[in-house]
C-alpha cells in the first residue's frame, strides 16, 4: 500500500545507516559476506536434538552438550544477545512467551562460559514493563546475570540492506544483533492468527521495527525474507507446551508437550516443529518460500534427529 | 542573617519533601489520593458533589486551622514555599477578597466543574507531575494556575495566598468562627461572588446549554463515571494521567467542550490501555474513576472498536494482517473468511473493552481502519470463553 518512501523517511533511514555503518562496520560486513563462525563447521545444519523432560532447566544444560557444549558457541568476553518471545502480558502457563526458566538457564548458562555481557532483547507488542513482568522473563533473567532490553523504548534499531530479499530489501534491525557475538533465537511454537504458525523465523519480527510492512506487503515472503538475513548461531525452540489457537496471544487451548528443539538451522528446526500441530511444512507460507530460498530444507523425513528423554 | 539562610535551608528541604512524596505516586498510586485529599477544600467540594470521600485524612489540617490558624499556608503549603523562594518586588497586602473568591468557586462547584479544587494549591502542585512524565513544554499550559500564582507574587508577595486561595479563605473561615467573628462582607458582594460563581458555571456548561455536541471518540479512562458526572468530580489533578503505565491518557483541550478541559481522554494513537494496570483507578482522589480491583477494570469497557472494511487491508487488499486479532488481550476480534479467502478481522462488541490495542497497531495508513468509540463505555463486558 504505502510502498513509496517518503522523503523525511529517505534521510532518516539514509543517516541511521550511514551511523550504522560507521559505528558498527565490522560486525555489519561479517554478518554480510557470511564470515561463518566455526560452529557452522563442526555440526551438521540440519541436524536436530529433541529434548523430552519436565525439569526445563536441565533440557537447555542437556541441549547444549548435545551441541557440543556452550563453549561451541560462546567464547569468554562475547556480547551474547537472547531473543525470547517475551512480547505478551501473559503467564508462563498460558503459552504465550518463552518459558522463564529456559531463558534464565542459557544466560546462567553463557555467563559461566565467560559472556561479557547477555543482553534479552524483545520489541514487544503489549507494554513491555507489563509483558517482561508477567511473563516472568525479566526477574528470571535478572537473577541469571542478563540484561533485560525493550526495543520498545527507545532507539535502538539500525537500517541493513537485505541482500536476498524479494519484497523486503530494507529494513531497521535491532542494533544488539547487528553487534552480537552469539546470537540465540528462542522462540515459543504456537498458533497465530496470520502465519498459521509462529516459530523460528516468524520470532524475527521481534527484531525489527516496522512489522506494518510486513503484514502489508506480503508476510509470508518478508518473514522469509528476514530470515535469509538474519541466521542465528542457535535456535533453541520452546515446545515446552503450545497453543494450539487463539494466537498469538491467546488465552487459549494449551497442551503440554515438555519438549524443547536445538538446531542450528531455523528452517530446519520449524519444519519439525510443524509437525507437533498436526500440519506439514509446507503448509506454511514462510517454510515453503525459505525452502524455495535456500536458507534450510523442510523434509523432515530426512533429517538427522537426536531424541533424548530426561 | 544564619536565621534566614537556616530558614531558607529548611523550606527548600520541605519542599523537597513534599516533590518526594508526590513523585511516589508513580509507582505507589494511592499516593496521589491521599496527598491531595490532605486539603479540606476537597472535602468542601465533596460535599457538594455528594460524594464524602476519606473525610478523616483532611481532619489534621482543620484542627491546625483551628489552633494555628494560618501556620500551614505560611510554612507547610509547598506553593506558598515556592512563592518564599522567588523574589518579588511589592509587600503583602491583606484583603477578604479571598472569601468572596471561596464563594464564587464554591458555586461554580454546585452546579458546574469541581473548581473550588481546581485551586486548590495542592492540586495545582500535583499537576506538575504530569509534565515531568511528558517532558513537554505545551503541557506548561496545564500549570497555568501554578505559573499565574508565581507571577503574581512577583508583582507582590504572596498575593495568591493572601488574596485568592480558596484553601486559604476557608482557614481564615475557621479563624473566624475560633475568634466568635462576624464576618463583614457586605450582602451584594455575596449575592455578586455567587452570581460570579454562577456565570462561570454557565459558561462551563455551554455544551449542555446548547445541546450536546456528541463526541464518539472521547474516551475516558477505564470505569470513569458517566460524563455528565465524570466532568463534575474531576478535579484536573493530572494524577490519573502522570501514573498510566502506557502513556494513553493525556490531557484533553476541547474534546469534550468547555467543561471537559483539562480532563483526562484515553488516546489509542498514542498506545493501549494496559491490560494489567489499574493505577488511574487507583490515583483518582475524587473517585470520578471508580476505585476498582484489577479484575474489575479488566471487564469494564471504555468503548467499542469498529472496523472500517473499506481501509482495512485484509478486507479491501486481500492481505494476511490480522495484527488486531493478534494484539487484542481479549479475545474480542473473530477471524471470518472474506470472499477472496483472506481471513478478515471481525469484532465481537460483547467481548470488546476498547482498549485501543487495536487501533494502537492497526497499519492501515494514513487513516487506521479500527477505531475506539465511547459507545457502552462503562457497561460491564461479557467474559471471554474459557480456555478458548
């Protein structure tokens, strides 16, 4: 609809770049011309763990020395930057947000392998005072050692140019991505009224600013978009319990699954999250355009899967 | 020379005190009723509003009236100690004006606005709460008692306090009645200051006089008191709007006509009303937004959403939005297929509170396709379907 950028838009998207680019030059170039890090190198993308347990805290501490450990992916002194769902006022038990105690257990967890700083950042879409309270995300991670950041308040979005994107070319990403040594999506599977689905990839938009345009200009094909762009070093999903409708925010219908998914792959890691709702891969728009992208593969058939039970 | 720079020490840190004690309002808001309730010009007007609120907590200052006279004006009023601190050129000068002023204000008060509180000094002290919370100099306007009552001791000191304070005139009041005075005012000055009085109500209620001009999209805060009451007990304390943990209530201008300035309005364009606060309903010191427990508030309704097909973009561009069935706390937005197969937002009035999440989020540019209007504001809303 409002494709045209307008003129005040032009020089307020043209200086933030500019400062981007002359702040954050060095990260900025790595994330663009796929510097990959050596974790990329030891695991297989495409290989998945599924974690089955009750006690969540000990599911991440598994999680991650099924990965290799957290020293794979965090060095001492790194600027780690979580990205939970933690965008709604709603209680842990109503599956709205990623559950507080996998949150606080990878920070607790990247502290002690030496983090210089664990920043959890979310734009969230109720109050954030309100939703970082009552999910109990914030006090969680506060007593963990993290650093709670609410890209709702206040400015902290710089413009990336989006190499593979189709529709979305340009766009303002948080800034403590963009700087991130370690990047760990978080996201919580459940329903959502316009994507059908909200997982992994679906969670970047919690790390932009303008989600209108996407939902404007085609929300399937921007998620996919993003998603080429932005590749976390690990995504940890939370099917914990999901909500199977009424989503996003629900309350709804909410079935307990206790299970949580590490993968280095978001495409991956989403196909096989699809399934725990009774749908296939395809079904989803964002899956099936990634898929089409080259960012991951969606036959889950094939995918290597660890199952462990604790 | 010590004495005076002791006394000076002594009222900055007085009124230091008092800014803490207000300031606490932010995150205790129950502060801001019981700070302003402190003056017994709100339990004067109370009474004429019907309404006899926490009649105890004004008790102290009467019965310093009573036996100090008028201590609390010259040493504990924080805006009698601002006027202490700013240098002003002319020498106090006592008239009873005051008393004819308490009277024109008090009539005002009978049939039209709450202005005897209105200027009530610590009223006109909390309203600069709300401009610390916006950082906005237009809202300087808001304080415009506060700055009027400045200026005016420049020219001679103390004047406001001598000569204007309602709060002042009912402690001389009480003087009075301790020392068996009669007081000598002459009859047409009474009968004019009630005219006075009057004439201000009148003018208050033009909108009622001239029939009402219906403004759909003036919402108030959650479980305010019909309008015709609500603008009534209002006193324009700006607590309301300087504890909204969203920043949605702002003060209104003409919205709601002459007798509705100043008064709070809920602005969805600005963000939602916050599913899990109730601190205006707990801020309000006159109670023209009912006290409520969070449960309570979470039901009352502040209007209805409508959506505008026409500017929607998933009825008219076929797009997958929804971002109003996303945001929306409960559950009041149903998903219906349109005839291209889109699923469309739909509202459902019985489950909608109008908190203005919707339009708060709504991408439709330039004009938002879902809108608040302060249609069933007040009523109770059905509860949504448990579990879904």
């Amino acid at each position: 609809m409002n494709n045209k950028c307008s003129r005040r838009d032009f020089l307020k998207y043209a200086i933030s770049g500019a400062s981007l680019l002359a702040l954050n030059s060095i990260p900025l170039s790595e994330k663009l011309f796929g510097q990959t890090k050596d974790v990329f190198a030891e695991i297989n993308p495409h290989e998945l763990y599924e974690l089955e347990g009750s006690d969540y805290k000990k599911l991440i501490r598994e999680g991650f020395d099924c990965c290799g450990g957290i020293k794979t992916f965090v060095k001492p002194g790194d600027y780690v930057v979580l990205k939970p769902n933690a965008a709604w006022s709603r209680k842990p038990e109503e599956a709205g947000n990623t559950h507080p105690d996998l949150v606080s257990e990878t920070v607790k967890l990247c502290r002690d392998a030496g983090a210089k700083k664990v920043d959890i950042i979310d734009h969230t879409c109720d109050n954030s005072k309100s939703s970082f309270k009552i999910s109990g995300i914030e006090e969680a991670v506060k007593n963990a050692g993290g650093n709670m950041v609410s890209l709702s308040e206040g400015d902290h979005f710089a413009e990336v140019t989006i190499p593979n994107g189709k529709i979305l070319k340009k766009t303002l990403v948080a800034k403590q991505v963009l700087n991130a040594d370690c990047f760990i999506n978080m996201p919580i599977a459940k329903d959502h009224g316009s994507a059908t689905l909200t997982l992994c990839m679906k969670n970047h938009m919690g790390i932009v600013k303008d989600r209108g345009y996407f939902h404007v200009n085609g929300l399937h094909e921007c998620i996919a978009d993003i998603s080429s762009f932005i590749k976390p070093d690990l995504n940890i999903m939370d099917c914990t319990r999901i909500l199977l409708d009424h989503g996003p925010k629900g309350p709804g219908r909410v079935k307990t699954l206790n299970k949580v998914i590490f993968g280095i792959n978001q495409v991956a890691v989403d196909s096989l999250a699809t399934t725990y709702f009774g749908l296939k891969p395809k079904d989803i728009g964002y899956i099936r355009i990634a898929e089409t992208m080259g960012i991951g593969k969606t036959d889950v058939e094939n995918f290597k899967i660890t199952q462990k039970k604790i | 020379m010590l004495k005076k720079i002791l006394s000076t020490l002594f009222k900055i840190a007085l009124l230091l005190l008092w800014t803490i004690v207000f300031y606490l309002q932010f995150e205790r808001p129950y502060i801001a009723r019981f700070a302003q309730n402190v003056s017994p010009s709100l339990l004067i007007s109370s009474i004429t509003q019907n309404v006899f609120w926490i009649i105890w907590i004004s008790l102290p200052l009467v019965l310093l009236a009573f036996l100090k006279g008028r201590f609390f004006c010259w040493k504990i009023c924080p805006v009698g100690i601002i006027q202490d601190l700013i240098p002003s050129l002319g020498k106090p000068r006592f008239t009873n004006v005051n008393l004819l002023i308490f009277l024109a204000l008090f009539s005002a008060s009978i049939f039209s606005v709450n202005l005897l509180a209105v200027f009530d000094p610590l009223v006109s002290y909390n309203r600069i709460f709300t401009i610390i919370k916006f950082k906005s100099t237009v809202l300087l306007i808001f304080v415009l008692p506060l700055i009027v009552i400045i200026l005016l001791n420049v020219y001679r000191k103390r004047f406001w306090c001598v000569s204007l304070c309602p709060l002042g005139a009912l402690i001389d009041w009480i003087i009075n009645i301790k020392n068996k005075k009669k007081i000598d005012t002459d009859k047409r000055k009474t009968l004019l200051a009630f005219g006075a009085g009057l004439t201000a109500a009148a003018i208050y209620r033009t909108k009622s006089f001239f029939g009402r001009v219906v403004n759909d999209r003036l919402l108030r805060p959650p479980g305010a008191l019909p309008e015709e009451k609500f603008v009534k007990q209002c006193i324009r304390c700006g607590s309301c709007i300087s504890v909204c943990l969203t920043g949605t209530l702002t003060p209104s201008f003409t919205e709601g006509g002459m007798e509705g300035i100043f008064t709070p309005k809920l602005t969805p364009q600005i963000a939602e009303c916050d599913e899990f606060c109730n601190k205006c309903n707990e801020a309000c010191p006159t109670f023209a937004i009912k006290k409520m427990t969070l449960e309570e508030k979470r039901n009352i309704k502040i209007g209805t959403a409508d959506i505008d097909r026409r500017k929607c973009i998933a009825w008219s561009k076929n797009s997958l939005c929804l971002i109003c069935q996303e945001v929306c706390p409960y559950l009041a937005i149903e998903k219906q297929k349109n005839i291209s197969g889109t699923p469309c937002p739909r509202v459902n009035p019985k489950l909608c509170r109008g908190c203005g999440h919707c339009e708060n989020s709504c991408p439709a540019s330039p004009i938002r396709a879902i809108k608040v209007y302060n249609v069933d504001a007040g009523q109770v809303a059905a509860n949504q379907p448990a579990g879904g």
